[in-house]
C-alpha cells in the first residue's frame, strides 16, 4: 500500500501546513469538510473565527452551512451572516435571498441594508 503524502498548497510552508492554529489551513480544511461532514467544518470554522474574528468569509461560509442544516440552527446562521455583512457588505450578493429577508439591517455597515 502506498504511503499518503501530506502536500502544503503553494505559498504555506509545511510548518504552517500543521499548525493546529494556522487561520489559512483551518479555513481550507472546513471548505474541504463542508460537504462530507459538515459538523467537523462548522467546528472548524468557529476555530478560525476564533483565532481570526475579522473574517467575513468564514462567517460566511459558517451562516450558509449551518443554514443547511436545518431550522435549529438558522437563528445562528443569521447572526453569522449579518456579521459576514457588517465586516464586507459586498458578500450579501452571496446569500440567498430567502436567507437575506431574517438578516437585520442592524448586522449591516452603515448606508447598507440587507436584501
């Protein structure tokens, strides 16, 4: 059997590839997780956040996975969405708009609402 090679996407040294608290590797893998087990990648998007709390793009990602998963966690998924708004009002154009109409417009930046 052959033995499975562990290769840091171009720009990530290997250090950083097995940094357990390297913001760019945490947010890949829950991208990579996000359809085989959602449940590890919204774990591993609320670790990037963590680390990282001015990223958009994973509260992003965050809002539309746990949206996905059901009505229990929409309330969730709205508060991480307009957070994913308040930090780069450009990403509303990648929320659904059924999931736009329950965004508060008090999660937004200033002069933008939610659609």
């Amino acid at each position: 059997m052959r033995e499975q090679q562990h290769v840091a996407s171009p720009g990530i040294s290997c250090h950083h590839a097995r940094d357990e608290n390297f913001v760019p590797v945490i947010f890949n893998r829950a991208v990579l997780y996000s359809r085989t087990d959602p449940q590890l990648a919204m774990f591993l998007y609320r670790k990037a956040i963590a680390l990282q709390h001015d990223s958009p793009t994973a509260y992003l990602n965050l809002g539309l996975l746990e949206a996905s998963q059901g009505a229990q966690l929409r309330a969730q998924a709205e508060k991480d969405l307009a957070k994913a708004i308040k930090l780069d009002p450009s990403l509303v154009s990648h929320i659904p708009s059924s999931l736009r109409a329950g965004l508060s417009t008090a999660g937004t930046a200033p002069g933008k609402k939610a659609r």
